[in-house]
C-alpha cells in the first residue's frame, strides 16, 4: 500500500507530467515501495516511494550506506522481488517477474561450474531455443568483447574473480537484454582489477548502446562509471539526492586516472563523501 | 621455570600439518600388518580357542577354499545382484521425489511430513511382514534392501537440492529460462555432485542390510553362507565371509568415488593455479 503521509517528505517529489517521461524513459520507476513480512506480524519497510528514471544508454548508479534498499530496488526491477506498491515499467511495460529483456549480474560468482566459458555465455540463447548458428556468433562476438576467447574452453573453476565476472556480463549481453542490472559485481575483487573490470565495463557498455542500472559502494566506481548518481539514504530506503555526472556519455574520462584531472570529479567525490558521512548511522553521537 | 625439552618423537605431530604422500602410505600399511600381527598373536596364544577366533592365515585358507570347492563366487555374485538391484530401485524412485521435494517447497510440505518417520522405522522389523507377503525369494530380499535405504535417499537427496544456490537459480531466470528448463538445465547439474556423495554413503548402508537380508530365511548369498558356517562352526569361513563384503564395500566405495572425479573433474581441481590473472 502507497503510505500518502511519507510522499510529502520526499525531498524531490516526481513530477506530475510523467506521461512524458514514461514515454521516453527506457526505465520508468514510480512511487515503488517494498515491504518486507517479518516474523511476529511485522513488516519492514526497505524501500519508501522511490522515483526515478534511467534513459536508453544511459548509466545509472545507485549508491548509499548498507541497507537502504539497493539490492531491493534492484531485485523488483530484475522482478526476483514483487513490489509492495508503484510502478516499474521498462519501455512503456510493466513487469511482471523476471524475463531475459533484464539481464542481471550479482555479486557473487555465479557462472555455472559443470559448464565452460562457452556455454555458460551461451546459456540464455540455448534455453530460449536460438539455432545452433545464431549461438555461435552471438556467443563469440561477447567472448571476444570480454577479452576471454583464449578462454572459451576453460571452466569457471580455472579462471580469476575477475575473469568470471567477465563471464557473467558476457551472458548477460548475449541475450540481448534491453537493460543491463547489476548489484556490486566487482564488490568481490582486488583493487586493480577492479579498475580493469569498470574501464572494460565502460567500453563494452557504449559499444553495445546497454542501458545500465548498478548498485555500487564504492564511490570512485560510480564516478567513474555514471551518467547519473542516485545517492540512497536507509531506514526507510527513499531517493536522498539525483546527481548528474560532470560529463556525460562520450565526453566521459576513459581512464581512472583522466578522471582525477577533472576537477569536478574531484569536487563531487567529496560532496559524495560528505552525503556518505551524513547518512551513516553513528551510534556514539 | 624450566621449559622441558619435548621428546624427539613428538616433534613429528604436528597439528594439522601435511604428512608426505610416502610417509602416509607408509603408515596406513603399517596399521594393517599391526592388525593382522596382533590378531595372529592374539589367535595362536594357548588360551584361545583357535576353532572359535582362527588365526589370519586360516582365514584366507578357508577363503581360499570357499572360492575353489564350495563355488563361494556364486552366492557373491547373487548378493552383488541383490544390491544393485534393490539400490537402481531405490534410486529410480528417490531421484525423482527428491529432486522434486528440494526444488518445490509444496512437494516438501505434501511429501515430507510423511516419508521423514519413515527413516525412524527400523527396516528390519518389516522382515516377518514381507516374508508373508512375497516369501524368501529375492523379491523380498530386494524389497527390504529397498526399504532399508530409500527413505534416507529421499531426504538427502532433497537436502542436496536445496543447497543449491539460489543465485544460480535467479541467474537462470533472468536469463529467461522457465521452470522446466531451470529444473533440468541448473537444480540437477547443480546439486548432482552431492546427489553422487550420497548414493556413494548410502550404500554403505545397504551393504549393512545385506546380511540380515540374507540371515533371514535364505539359501544362497554370503550372508546365507555365513549362516551355513554357523551350524558346523566354521568360524574361519564365517570371517572370511566378513573380509569379502568388507571388501565389496570397500570396492564399490572406490568405483563411486571415481566416478565422482571422473563425471565433475571441476570440484577436484581447485587447488590447481589459476590459467591467468586478472
Ligand atoms: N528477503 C528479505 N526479508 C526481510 N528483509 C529483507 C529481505 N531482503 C532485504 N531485507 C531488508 O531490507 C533492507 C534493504 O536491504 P538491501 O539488501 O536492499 O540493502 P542494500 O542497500 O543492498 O544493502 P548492502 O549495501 O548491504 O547490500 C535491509 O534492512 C534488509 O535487512
Ligand atoms: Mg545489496
């Protein structure tokens, strides 16, 4: 049930001309709320009225302290969680549960260890009943995109965190998702690879025109890699700031290092930083 | 204080620490002569009655003639029968209901209330009962065989299934595969390494059953023969007995493990380097 009262503290409330905006956002989130049942007749509210829109091509990051619902927003637009109340429609259509037109990369490793590299990227394609042909080019433009085709033979056991990571974003994109979802996918990998993974990311993602909604903790990431930030504040999980990168799309810094020449970026990460420290529950004061 | 010097023969237990492969061959070898000399000084002392508790050699000797002049293979090849059998029984039913209560949480909720007590009754106690009803050929052997394990096989194998990750499962669906697909495609592949520990466990369990299978109102198997041996006192042909299904188990054990290796090679591999980094 949409709770009328907490509409009124949103800091920016959605605009009532969003006929447009539904029209030509790719990815159109209204008033979403999620409750969660817990034990003893309680429920959690995770996520409060939460609006926004993510437009074709565009990189959106979604980033706050631990436990404001990142995960949750994420999930109910993948549609592995139902949505307490609101809308989600993604070009003009509500969903309904999970479908391959979103595909979703997770934290954890999640490749399919009995399958190789191949198969696994192959995976979407064979089980939504594409040719044998139509496979094979597809599964080896996006091998070949995440730099794994001396690979493609090998188990997922056999390669590095980064590697699999590169799996699991290859068999997103090879199912021709019109969204890509992914929650803290380098959340698990060193410090360098991690830089590789997002500059890999970056290009992959405007080479295929992916329109992109992330989670992230890391704020150098979300410099980096957004077209637009939403900073999330918890308890209940609502929309604390929308901000918009210094540059957008191919203005963009390409590298980490040409990102720190930018003073704005610079000047943005501690505003980030400062948001960061104001929502952070501190138990002493 | 003074710190004592530790014995020169501690030094060599180290907590948790690697024994080298030679060393632990060694050693396992070591502890089956030890047995065997042990149970040979214990056999030939004055006290002991040798017809009751004979000596290792007089074991294999027995064994040796069972094999030659008794045709000691047949009752082993019907009691091999008779497992495989009733365990490829058991399985074809386990399987299924298993795979189905660990993947939909409304089997679960029909099925289980019901076959979990089952584990809790002990099979034998349904001997006098299949004997009446399908007498002391190897339909009833089989079928107790069957009762002794399949409850247990239903329940681990629905435990194996559910430990299947669950992003596994969400990553298949967002991938667009449907319930079937997932089932088939991600839950079996997925929980069929543990599925085959199982039955590998398991069927230490049937083995154990065997003998009573064929205590019981039988002609022929080893157990049968084991019961033979009693009447005349053979105790030497009675622990020859033992030592072969030992060594069956053992054997069977060997072939599941291997089979293991041999069907999911990425679960033994692990401690392999990485092909490349980054
Ligand atoms: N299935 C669930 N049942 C009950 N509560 C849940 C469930 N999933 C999440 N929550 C709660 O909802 C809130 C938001 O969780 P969520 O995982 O979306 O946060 P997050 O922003 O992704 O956090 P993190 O940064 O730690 O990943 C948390 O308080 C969490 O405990
Ligand atoms: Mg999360």
């Amino acid at each position: 049930m949409i709770d009328k009262s907490s509409t009124l503290l949103l800091s920016d409330p959605p605009q009532e001309a969003s006929r447009e905006q539904q029209a030509v956002s790719k990815l159109y989130i209204s008033q979403v709320c999620k409750n969660f049942q817990l034990k003893g007749h309680k429920t959690l509210c995770a996520v409060s009225s939460v609006s926004f829109e993510v437009q074709q091509s565009e990189i959106c990051i979604l980033l706050g302290p631990s436990g404001c619902g990142k995960s949750t927003i994420l999930r109910m637009v993948a549609g592995l969680e139902s949505i307490s109340a609101g809308r989600i429609l993604l070009d003009r259509q509500p969903i309904t549960g999970p479908g391959r037109d979103r595909g979703m990369v997770f934290q954890s490793y999640t490749s399919f260890p009995w399958l190789t590299v191949k198969q696994n990227v192959e995976y979407g394609l064979r089980v939504n009943g594409h040719s044998r042909a139509e496979r094979q080019d597809i599964t080896n433009h996006f091998i070949d995109r995440v730099r794994l085709t001396p690979f493609k033979d090998a188990y997922p056991d056999q390669l590095s965190g980064g590697m699999r990571q590169r799996v699991a974003i290859a068999r997103a994109l090879a199912n021709g998702p019109e969204i890509l979802l992914m929650d803290e996918p380098f959340g698990a990998l060193d410090p360098e690879t991690r830089w590789q993974m997002q500059e890999l990311l970056l290009d992959i993602v405007r080479m295929e025109n992916m329109t992109v909604l992330m989670v992230t903790h890391d704020v150098d990431e979300a410099l980096f890699l957004a077209d637009k930030i939403l900073f999330l504040s918890s308890h209940p999980g609502t929309v604390r700031e929308r901000i918009p990168a210094p540059l957008q799309n191919s203005a963009k810094p390409t590298t980490k290092e040409s990102m720190y020449e930018i003073p704005e970026y610079i000047n943005l990460q501690k505003k980030i930083m400062h948001l960061m420290r104001e929502v952070t529950y501190d138990p002493t004061s | 204080m003074t710190q004592l010097a530790e014995p020169a023969i501690l030094a060599n237990f180290e907590i948790k620490k690697q024994v080298p492969k030679r060393v632990q061959v060694l050693l396992g070898f070591a502890s089956w002569v030890l047995f065997f000399l042990g149970w040979h000084l214990l056999a030939t002392n004055s006290q002991i009655n040798q017809q009751l508790f004979p000596p290792p050699l007089k074991v294999f000797t027995a064994l040796w003639m069972l094999f030659a002049e008794e045709n000691f293979l047949a009752d082993v090849l019907q009691s091999v029968f008779r497992i495989l059998a009733s365990y490829g029984i058991a399985i074809a039913i386990a399987l299924p209901l298993g795979l189905l209560m660990g993947t939909f949480p409304m089997v679960e909720a029909f099925l289980n209330p019901l076959v979990s007590p089952f584990r809790y009754l002990p099979a034998p106690s349904f001997i006098p009962l299949l004997l009446m009803w399908l007498g002391t050929g190897d339909e009833q052997k089989i079928a107790f065989l069957v009762l002794g394990v399949i409850w247990f096989l239903i329940t681990l194998i629905m435990d194996n299934t559910q430990a299947v990750p669950m992003e596994l499962v969400e990553t298949a669906k967002t991938l667009g595969a449907g319930k079937g697909s997932i089932l088939r495609t991600i839950i079996f592949p997925a929980a069929l390494p543990n599925i085959v520990d199982t039955f590998r466990q398991m069927l230490a369990v049937s083995w154990t059953y065997l003998v009573i299978a064929e205590i019981v109102a039988a002609t022929n198997g080893i157990g049968a023969m084991m019961m033979r041996a009693k009447r005349f006192v053979h105790v030497d042909e009675i622990m020859a007995g033992i030592l072969v299904i030992g060594f069956l188990g053992l054997l069977f054990d060997t072939a599941l493990r291997l089979l293991h290796w041999q069907l999911f090679p990425y679960l033994h591999r692990s401690q392999q380097k990485n092909l490349y980094a980054y």
